[in-house]
C-alpha cells in the first residue's frame, strides 16, 4: 500500500518504510534532486521543500507526515512565484557554490505567499534556518526583494 502523496501536482506512491525522511523519498525513489542534504538534523534549511505550502525540512519529517498531502519542491513551484525568484536569483547572481539555492528559494517562496513586500528584517528572519557556508546573504536579500516587486 505504501504513502501515497501528491508531489509538484501529481499523486506518487512510496512503497517503503513510512519513517523514512522525505528527503530521502524525493532523492533516491523519485528522481527529485533540487532538495539537498547538508547536516540532516534540521539545522541548515539545504533540504527544504514545503508541505501543505509550509516550509519544512524534508531531512527530519517522515514521508508518513505527507500522506494525502502535497509536496512541492523548487521544480513544482508555480510558474509565477519560481519565475520571480529564479529571474531575480540570476539578476543579481546569488550563487556561489549554490548548494544550499534551492532551500533558500523555498524558504523565500513560502515567505513571498504570506508577506508580499517583506522588509529586510522580515527576510533575515524568514531565512535565518538557512544557512550559506558562501555568504551570499546580502545577494538572497536582494533578490527576494526583487522577486516580491
Ligand atoms: Fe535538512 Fe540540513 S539537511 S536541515
């Protein structure tokens, strides 16, 4: 029987242990690889994908905490909101390394639906779970700023 949930809009199937890490689902069971593992105990925001449109770190929430829901990882965003951020991500060039990009852009995302024009501040600490061993804070800033015009 498996979890069955609905992942970027389309209903998938995980026949395995239902404790197993979201992450780990998307990764290696159903190809999705913007979700990232950094430290896998909830501590560097790599692995973020939203549930129910909330941020969540997939490293440390089970695949039975989906069942009947819907995933959405960087791939599934809506055209809209991914376009946004993906245009203002390379306008002002926000990657380094870019490992943690795309958990950062979620975060940002699940922001954006909640607070349309957020300040500085809002986005300091919107993101704060997100760590960039780069630095590339004062460019992620920008960026969601540019994204929320
Ligand atoms: Fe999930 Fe670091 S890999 S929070």
């Amino acid at each position: 029987m498996g979890t069955t949930f609905n992942l970027n809009g389309k209903s998938v199937n995980f026949d395995g242990d239902p404790e197993t890490p979201i992450l780990w689902v998307l990764r290696d069971h159903l190809d999705v690889m913007s979700p990232k593992f950094g430290c896998g105990a909830a501590l560097c925001g790599a692995c973020t994908v939203h549930l129910e449109g909330n941020a969540i770190r997939s490293c440390s929430t089970p695949v039975s905490a989906a069942a009947g829901k819907n995933v959405t990882t960087l791939e599934g965003l809506a055209p809209k909101m991914g376009k946004a951020l993906n245009e203002a991500w390379v306008e002002f060039d926000v990657p380094q390394c870019g490992y943690c990009q795309t958990g950062q852009m979620m975060s940002a995302a699940d922001l954006l639906t909640t607070n349309k024009h957020p300040s500085s501040g809002d986005i300091k600490n919107a993101l704060s779970g997100n760590i960039c061993r780069c630095g590339t804070y004062a460019r992620i800033e920008k960026a969601v700023k540019r994204a929320a015009d």
